[in-house]
C-alpha cells in the first residue's frame, strides 16, 4: 500500500487515528481514559502554593493539581488560564502553561503574541504573500492577538484558509473573554481524531469508518508495539525499555562482529528511534546504549539522528554524550505511554 492513508477507529470505546506511510505505521494516536486531562485543555486555575524548590507553582483544577513552571509574580488564590501542555507522570502533578495558543490546521492565535506571521518553512515569497492575503489582517489587529499560518496551508485554497482562522479566533476572543473565580473547563483539548486531521497533512486516504483498524493491519502493527526488541535489518536491532527514571535503549549488532557494524546498527538506529518512540509514546530522558563506534564517527550519528528528529512533531532536544560514551536525549511527554493506553 503506497502513499499517505489515515486510518479514523475506536479502541475500547476510545477514538483512535493511525497514519501509514507505504504500509508501515507512522503515527499512532488514541484519546485519554475518561477523565484524564487532555493535552491543549484549556482550564481556569487558582494558583495554590509555590514549590521553591522546583521553581513553580502548584495550580488548582478540575481534576486534580497542576504544575506551572517558572512564574515567580502569582500569588495564592490569583486566578489565571492554564493550558495542558502534556500527560503527568504517576503521581505528579499535570504540566500547565501560561502561553495559552489556540492551534486548527492551517492557523495557530497567539492571544499574548500579536503579529501577523507566516511558517518559516515556507519560503516561496510569491506563496507567503499569498497566505497573509488570505487572513483580514484588520480583524486580527482590532482584537489584538496574534496569528501564524501554518506549513500545511501552503497551497491551500485562500477561501479555505479564511474559513479556518476566522473559527479559530472567534475559539480564541470567546475562551480568553471568559470571567468569573470558578476552577472549571474552558476548551478541551483535540480527540485523536480531530488530531489526525489537523496534523497529518495531505492524505492519499481517508477511512473514517469503525473497523478500519482491522482491514489495514494496524491492530497487528500497534500490537507489536508491546515488544522491546526493533529489528533494524542485518541482524541489527535495538530494545527500548521504559523504566520509572528514563527509557533505556540498547543498540545491538546482531551476529555482524566486523569493525563497521557499529556505526551501521548506530546509524540505523538513529534512523528508526524517533518514529519508535512517537508510536510507544515515551518521553523525558532517553539514554541510548550505543554498539561500539570510533570516537571520531560519534558526529556522524549525531547529524543523522538529528536529521530523522526534524520530521518528528514531538519537541526533543539533544543533550549530548555522558562520560560511559552513552548518548542522552529529553523528550516532551506528549502522550501516554502505549503500555498505559493500551494494556496488553
């Protein structure tokens, strides 16, 4: 099966979404259990008490404490709009942010950022002016937020685009107009449906009908999402395993003991990592136990997992080598963990 195709199903009564990329899973995504906080869920919090020591501020919401990093002004009691930006790890708190932004598929509003830009990966300066003339500029400066077109509008219809940016600032100008002291829900977050749509730009195919996870073998590809061991081709593979601390991943050479199998399985596992831990849902710290290279190839693995990083939505920055010759990697936790979501 060639070409882009999203899949739209339910698992366990939960939407689901898959992305397949000629016949291989891409991407994988599957709503919360019911009453888990839902990543881009607006809230109106009360701050309760600074952690001194963790450098935030415990929030008050609906289900449960929130986390706001790096705001020294909030006093107790002071009511402020928090966004979920991840799931929390068991038994902490769920990370909130002040940034509040309102994200569709072809426009983001930045309600404290005013300014009318467009992606910096577009660069054709004839399509550039092409998306500014699709928004009303004079609207979005009379109600002072921000707005950036997104990458997946370039050559989409102008009339399309209006359509979007004007749902998504009316969203906007209705959420962040809200008063009153209650803790309560403003804006939920995308179900993975709705996340599938917005984020996975120009499919070959759509199926939106329940039962399509079965006619194009996702069941069986999510399945094997539950093994630690990833073949890499060549007897290479690596095992990646959660642990409570970080996630450990092991590179092997399989049965290739000559002197450059070690660059070849690191590169092939640079290669295949970040779509491996899209579709497990891992996040924080990765530490990566590397077959033995030459000090001197160390920057050709780094280039490469860098480079299979930029197709990735997931923010991961590169830490670096550690004294063992192990290589670290911290990871935004952006969704749940497979082995959670989807207990075998």
């Amino acid at each position: 099966m060639k070409g882009r195709t999203v899949a739209l199903d339910h698992l366990n009564g939960r939407a689901a979404a898959a992305l397949i990329v000629d016949g291989v899973l891409d991407d994988f995504l599957i709503d919360p259990a019911p009453g888990e906080p839902v990543p881009g869920s607006i809230y109106q919090a009360i701050c309760d008490r600074a952690i001194k020591g963790q450098g935030g501020v415990i929030m008050r919401l609906p289900e449960g404490p929130g986390f706001l990093r790096h705001d020294k002004n909030l006093r107790p009691g002071q009511r402020i709009l928090a966004q979920v930006t991840g799931f929390a790890e068991p038994g902490k708190a769920i990370p909130v942010t002040q940034k509040i932004v309102f994200k569709s598929r072809y426009v983001i509003v930045t309600p404290d950022a005013p300014g009318i830009n467009v992606s910096r990966r577009i660069r054709n300066e004839v399509e550039v002016i092409r998306l500014l003339e699709a928004l009303d500029a004079d609207a979005i400066t009379k109600i002072g937020f921000g707005i950036i077109v997104r990458s997946q509008a370039e050559g989409i219809d102008q009339i399309e685009i209006s359509q979007d940016a004007d749902v998504t600032l009316a969203t906007a100008n209705a959420v962040m107009s809200e008063t009153g002291n209650d803790i309560k829900l403003l804006a939920s977050g995308s179900n993975a449906h709705q996340l599938g749509w917005r984020e996975w730009a120009a499919p070959q195919q759509v199926f939106k009908e329940d039962g399509s996870f079965e006619d194009l073998g996702v069941l069986e590809m999510i399945t094997q999402l539950h093994d630690p061991q990833v073949m890499l081709g060549r007897g290479a593979s690596i095992y990646i395993e959660p642990t409570r601390a970080l996630v450990a991943v092991d590179v092997n050479t399989g049965s290739d003991t000559s002197p450059a199998a070690g660059i070849k399985s690191n590169l092939a596992c640079a290669k295949e990592l970040p779509r491996q831990l899209r579709l497990r849902g891992l996040g924080g710290q990765i530490t990566i136990d590397l077959a033995p290279m030459p000090k001197k190839d160390r920057h050709q693995f780094e280039n490469a997992l860098r480079s299979a990083l930029k197709a990735d939505p997931i923010e991961t920055a590169l830490v670096g080598w550690t004294p063992l010759g192990h290589f670290e990697l911290q990871r935004k936790r952006e969704r749940l963990p497979i082995a959670e979501s989807l207990p075998i």
